[in-house]
C-alpha cells in the first residue's frame, strides 16, 4: 500500500460534501480546528450547496471533489459529511492525478465507497474518522478529534480496549479494510469491492433492522469475504432497529454467530464507527491485532517511511523503463540496419 505524505504546520486541507448536504454552522468547528492546528482550509465551491437532500447536483458534487483530487497543493481531502451520494458519483472521478501524488482521503460511513474504490483500484492508504459535521460544537478536542489529529501528522498510535463478552481470543496481522457493513454490502462485484482475503476486516453500522444485519452477514459469507480472514474488528452498531416480532438477537450476536467457527481473533466494542468516540484509523495499513480475555490492543505498523520510498521508486522506475525502452527500439533498428544493409 502507498501511503500519503502526512501532514505539516502550513498544509492545505480540503473540506467537500460529495453526500447529503450541510450548513456553515455545521462546519465552523471544523474550519476553527483545523486552523488551530496551523492547516489552510479550502472548500469546494459547491460545499454549502443544495439539492434535494444532496449538496448540490451530481455535476456539482462530481466537480467539487474532482478539483481536490486533482489540486497538487491539497494534502488531504475530508469529507464534510456521509448520508447517501458518493456512490453515484464515484464512476465520473478521474484519479489519474490523485494517484500520481497521493493524498489523504477521510471520513465515514458514506464515503466507505471512497475508502473501497481507492484500496481496490489504486494501493493508497486512507483515513476512517470523524467528519466536520460531527466535530465538537463547543470547540474541545475529545478522544475522536484528538486521534485525528495524531494519524494526519504521523504520530503514532495503538489502540487498547477492555474486554468484550462475545471476545474471540488470538492473534493476528494483516492489512486493515472496511468501514460501514451497508456501503461494504452494496459494492460487493462492483468495481469498488474489496477483497478481504489474508485482511483484518472492520465493521461498523447505523440505523439498520436486525434482521437485515443477518441478511448482510449472510451475503459476506456466501460471497467467501468471511473465509479468508485474519482477523475482525467490530465497532459501533447503533440505533439498530427491531420488528414487532423480535429477531431474537442482538446486532453484536448476529455478527458473532457468523464468525464464531472461524477461529480468528475477534474483538467488539472498538470506538469507531456512529458514536461520539470515533477513534481514526489508517484503512489499507498492516495492523496488528490482539485479542485476549482482559481485552483488546491493535497496532499500525508504521509503513510511512517504506511506502513513501516505494512509491518514490515507482516513480522513477517510469522514465527508466521508457529510457530503456528507447535504446533498445534504436538497438532493434539498427540491428535491422545491418542485417538488410551489412
């Protein structure tokens, strides 16, 4: 995986809203931390717009995150909000030049088919976090916003949590992927889909009936995402909804009952996801996963410094293998030369 060039007093960071539309009230807090903590912010120019539930049209939302994808001087792109949207403007992106210079891309829920399509189609690392509309309105930095702060400027950070009932004890590591079960479900053959083989796959869900939970748990199983794993990390699963006749489960025992033979390390409970605690994590990193009855500790193997690198080499290997192949274009026709003329 590439991983973006993190971030530096003076940077550029863009805030756009490829989903659901949103205020400048909302966003003010953002704009103020962000400034605090010595970034420029830029806005797409249809950030406050308005279309239906949408921040302005397909068009307009398209545009907006094309510019900062395009913009060389834009270190990193957060999303102002989720909802519903990005996934019927992903096909009209070009990331030709975002991945030419990777940057930061952040947010959740929603933008779930951000994170996909990028790991999927292009090796970049992203960022699963808390977004504007969601930052503190009194202007304290809390736990979320705090995390935030740490990954873009590379500090790092390990994760311990206290133990969960339905815990499956082990150990394991592997590349991190995920983020909202309903988007995940959705990509699932598109071009956007993850393959979750070999990873350490991360849950989180809002707002869904129990029983199509079950239904989304089922599809990851028949479609071989659960069998692969190394190892999976569930996060919040909130406002979940019941029938009139109850499904008999909880969110976390749905999930628990798919995984329970699988003999990986599961951990529930992690703080990330529609809560208030909504710890940043670095999606398409080599985490390491611990699971064992007094809790949970997962760390990100720092592959800064080895990404950057290969990536610098990707670079260069381009013009070198375009230099090699001219000299021997000119070595094949000159051998032609003599063969014909000699």
């Amino acid at each position: 995986m590439i991983t973006p060039p993190y971030l530096k007093p003076g940077d550029k960071i863009a805030i756009v809203a490829p989903a659901r539309k949103v205020s400048v009230w909302e966003m003010d807090p953002a704009f103020n931390v962000f400034r605090e903590w010595g970034l420029q912010v830029v806005t797409g120019p249809h950030l406050f717009g308005e279309f239906n539930q949408f921040s302005g049209s397909e068009e307009d939302r398209t545009s907006d995150l094309q510019m900062m994808l395009d913009d060389t001087e834009i270190k990193a792109i957060i999303c102002a909000r989720g909802g519903y949207g990005t996934i019927k403007i992903i096909d009209s992106l070009n990331f030709t030049k975002f991945n030419q210079s990777p940057k930061w891309i952040i947010g959740f829920s929603d933008v779930t088919v951000l994170h996909s399509h990028i790991h999927s189609r292009f090796g970049i690392e992203t960022i699963h976090s808390v977004m504007p509309v969601n930052f503190p309105k009194q202007g304290i930095e809390n736990e979320a916003l705090k995390s935030l702060r740490q990954v873009l400027f590379g500090e790092s950070n390990t994760y311990r949590l206290p133990a969960h009932p339905l815990n499956l004890s082990g150990s394991a590591s592997g590349s991190l992927v995920g983020g909202n079960l309903s988007i995940l479900y959705s990509l699932i053959g598109s071009p956007s889909d993850i393959d979750t083989s070999g990873k350490i796959l991360f849950l989180e869900d809002v707002d869904e009936y129990l029983y199509h939970l079950d239904r989304m748990m089922m599809n990851l199983k028949r479609t071989g995402k659960l069998s692969g794993l190394k190892g999976l990390i569930v996060g919040g699963l909130s406002d979940m909804k019941d029938n009139l006749i109850p499904y008999g489960k909880t969110a976390e025992e749905i999930i628990f009952s798919y995984v329970r033979e699988l003999g990986i390390p599961v951990c529930f409970g992690f703080p990330a996801g529609h809560i208030p605690d909504n710890r940043a994590l670095f999606l398409g990193r080599e985490v390491e996963l611990v699971v064992h009855e007094n809790g949970s500790v997962l760390g990100f193997v720092d592959s800064g410094n080895k990404a950057i690198k290969g990536m610098l080499i990707r670079r260069m290997l381009k013009p070198s293998l375009f230099i090699l192949g001219f000299f021997l274009f000119i070595y094949f026709i000159l051998h032609l030369v003599r063969y014909f003329f000699g």
